[in-house]
C-alpha cells in the first residue's frame, strides 16, 4: 500500500515540477498512476485470497 501512495506522490510531483509538461512526461505521470492502482489491487486481492483461504480452510 505504501509502495502505491509513494509512486501517486511520484506522478504528482513530475506533473507539477515539470514546466512545460511534454509527452514523455505526461506518458510516465500515466504509467506511475496505472502502476500504482495495479500495486493496490494487487494487495486487496492477497487479502482476498487469505480470507478465502481461511473460510474454506474450517
């Protein structure tokens, strides 16, 4: 989950310091942000699954 908010605060920190925004900036702001929901996705579904795997394990 940390690993998430610090690649977000990442992507914000290049899209605010950088004057002009250029293409290639603006393609890695995406990828930090795509990244980081894919990390936080990833981490509720290791919960899921041990939750999962506790409830069929009774």
């Amino acid at each position: 989950m940390l690993l998430s908010d610090t690649l977000r605060a990442a992507a914000r920190a290049l899209a605010t310091h950088t004057e002009p925004p250029c293409s290639s900036v603006n393609s890695m702001v995406a990828t930090l942000r795509e990244v980081a929901t894919e990390i936080m996705q990833w981490h509720s579904l290791h919960w899921e699954v041990r939750a999962l795997s506790r409830a069929t394990a009774t």
